[in-house]
C-alpha cells in the first residue's frame, strides 16, 4: 500500500514499456480516491479535446478516482492529433520511490477517440488499484422511440448510442454471451414471442428458440454451453436448460398453476435464480443447475423480481416497497441491503463485471431512463438522456 502516488499522463508516441500492478490508496479528495489534477493534460485539437474530456469523466466514475485541481495525483502532457491518427503516452509513477507503474503508448483513429479514452482509463484502473475497470464495456437496452421498440447499444458512459435492430416489434430481456460477441432476447419479430441470437461481429440473426408458447427470458451459462430459457411449450411457464450444441432440454421446474421468469446463472454456472409467483406473489428462488434443490431466498417486499446474479455473489434485484427499489442479497436468502429509497421506481438491475457499479431503470413522471449506480458510495448517474424511454439494460462482460 503506498500512501501517496503522483500520475503524469504524457501525451505523443514512444516505446511501450510493461509495469505491474499496484493498488494506491491516497486519501484526499473524499475516502480513498485517488485526487488526480488533469490541468498539466494539453488537448488542443476536437479529437485530443475528446479523449481527454472522455478520459477525466471515465476516471471520475470508475469511483476509484476523484478529478480535482491540487489533487494528489497530477497528469501532465499533451494528446496529439495528427494524419487522422490520435497518439498517446501514458505513464503512472509513483512519487514516493520514483516507480512506473505504467507506461504505454496508444494510437487509434481519431474518430475513435472516446474508444481510446476508455482503453487508457481501465489501463490506470488497473495500474494503480490492481482492479480491471469497465470504461470500455457496454451496455444493451430496450428503447422506445417514435412509439417502436428495438434494441440499442452504448458505450459504459451513454456516449456511442447505436440502433442494432429495426424491427419496430416488441422485444424484451437482452442478454449478452460471455465472450460479449452476441445478444440474446425475446423478439415478436415474426409474430411471436421467439429468442433471438445477434451476431455482433457479423452482424447477423438467427431464432434459436421457436417452440409453440412463449420463449423469453434466455441467459447464457458462464462457459457459453448452456441456455437457461422460459418455455411454456409444455403448459405453464417453467424453467429449461438448452444444450446450445444439441438442442437438449431439461426441465428444471414444473409448477402448477404459477409461472416462472428472469432466471440467472451464479458465477460459478451450478446454481439458477429465478422469478416464480408459486407462493401467490413473484418472489426470488433458487434451483441446481441439473436441476433439484428449489428453494425461496426472499421474503420482505409484495413482490421481488428481475434478479441478476454478480461476479461479487450478490444478486441484485428489485423489491417493490411501495415504489420499486434496487436491493442485494445472496445465495443464503440473508437480510436484503436496499440501494435506492426515492418514489421513483427503480427496475431491471444489471452489474458491471466489476462487482461494483449496478445499471437500472428509474421511472418518474411516466419516463423510464437508466441509470449507473456505484454500489460503494458514489451517487447514481444518469445514463440515458435522448428522446424516448430505456428499459431492460444489460451491462457487457470485459
């Protein structure tokens, strides 16, 4: 642990050089946030300008980092634009005992300069705090727009907002697979409620589950084998796995009368939480991934659902006490934390691979936008800001 860390950004091409890393805790600036002073940082033309208005709100959301004059880390050079190509230098050391923690060199395109940005921001992340960061993750979302519905991607800040389908039909529940290389969600894109696979990379579609009834709520396995996946072919809604290889199903529950909703894998693939109103209101429950073992984890709150589980072990959920509110618990159903506490209804939490920051929709005055919330003090932003109402986030793998 270091007590005090001084940071120079230098801007323009070198040798990269490895360092390992660290974790610094300067205590200033509120906590045990790293103050870091961008003043020294020069960005005189648009696309230097960008990456380095990008790179200061990354730092300032990662929570780790707090951007103020005189901080305790400064950050000094200069961004470079030049032939269409933005380079930058970057280097961390350590005041104390003169150590680099980092020092690399970064091109791009300077179209992409918020992209560059973000790939410098999780690099000091992870060079001072030993901690990978989430500035270059995304997030997909549900939006409503001139009373359409499709699917839309953005950066981890908001920025970079792009429109992957143009269906205009109801879709719901977007998940991504592990590797971040394709979207699953439940689309009336041919009239019915079928689960879709988006190839990011190609860019292409395929209906992976078209059985009669409804098909919803897919979320791949953590080794990308297995679809946990609502079916009703067989008469309620229940719980499957699909083998993705195989198209093997197994039945996981069978519930008279009731149905189930939102299941999630653990971290580790062995466990399945889900949404079953089989108790006379929706409620948390827990199944084996082979199946067996079923049991209730939540019991405050008329009515629970929209769980997510998190790489930390907690499982986020929204807790309807009164209004809506984003609450944790774990696999051992202990007394629930409650994150929010306005009107507001608060739904459809996702985490950060990090463990740390949550996204959600807050909806007040008949508008839904999402949210970013930093799970250890930092208070909630505010990520959608066009036109139209979000719903459904689902925060990327790395």
């Amino acid at each position: 642990m270091r007590n005090k860390a001084w940071l120079a950004v230098l801007g323009w091409a070198a040798l990269a050089l490895g360092a390992p890393a660290a974790d610094i805790t300067i205590v200033k600036a509120g906590g045990n946030k790293v103050g870091i002073d961008l003043s020294g940082l020069t960005a005189g033309d648009a696309g230097a300008a960008l990456f380095r208005k990008t790179l200061e709100n990354d730092l300032d959301r990662s929570g780790w980092f707090k951007v103020v004059a005189g901080g305790a880390a400064r950050v000094s050079g200069a961004a470079r634009d030049s032939g269409g190509r933005l380079a930058v230098r970057c280097e961390v050391r350590g005041a104390a005992d003169g150590r680099t923690y980092l020092s690399k060199t970064y091109a791009e395109d300077s179209g992409r300069a918020r992209r560059l940005a973000h790939a410098v921001a999780d690099d000091i992340v992870y060079a001072l705090k030993g901690v990978r960061g989430i500035a270059s993750t995304r997030i997909v979302m549900v939006g409503r727009r001139g009373g359409r519905k499709d699917l839309y991607v953005c950066d981890a800040d908001g920025g970079a907002l792009v429109q992957l389908t143009q269906d205009g039909a109801p879709c719901l529940a977007p998940s991504w697979s592990p590797d971040a290389q394709a979207i699953f969600y439940t689309s009336f894109y041919r009239g019915f409620p079928d689960v879709y696979r988006i190839d990011l990379v190609s860019n292409r579609r395929a209906r992976v589950s078209g059985f009669p009834g409804l098909n919803a709520g897919a979320r791949l396995s953590p080794d990308g084998r297995s679809l946990a996946i609502i079916l009703s072919k067989d008469g309620n809604p229940d719980l499957y796995v699909m083998q993705l290889g195989s198209g093997y199903l197994t039945r996981l529950t069978r519930t008279r009368h009731a149905a189930e909703a939102s299941p999630c894998w653990s971290p580790d693939g062995r466990q399945l939480v889900f949404v079953s109103d089989r108790d006379g209101s929706p409620q948390l429950y827990l199944v084996g991934a082979a199946g067996g073992g079923e049991r209730r984890i939540t019991f405050r709150g008329t009515q629970n659902v929209a769980p997510d589980w998190g790489p930390n072990g907690r499982i986020a959920y929204s807790s309807k006490r009164g209004s809506f509110q984003i609450c944790l618990t774990d696999a051992n159903g202990r007394e629930a934390e409650q994150l929010t506490a306005d009107g507001a209804d608060h739904e459809d939490p996702s985490w950060a691979p990090n463990g740390r920051h949550l996204v959600y929709v807050k909806t007040a005055g008949w508008q839904s936008d999402l949210y970013v919330l930093d799970t250890l003090g930092d208070p909630e932003v505010r990520l959608t800001r066009l036109e139209g109402n979000w719903y459904s986030p689902a925060w990327s793998p790395r």
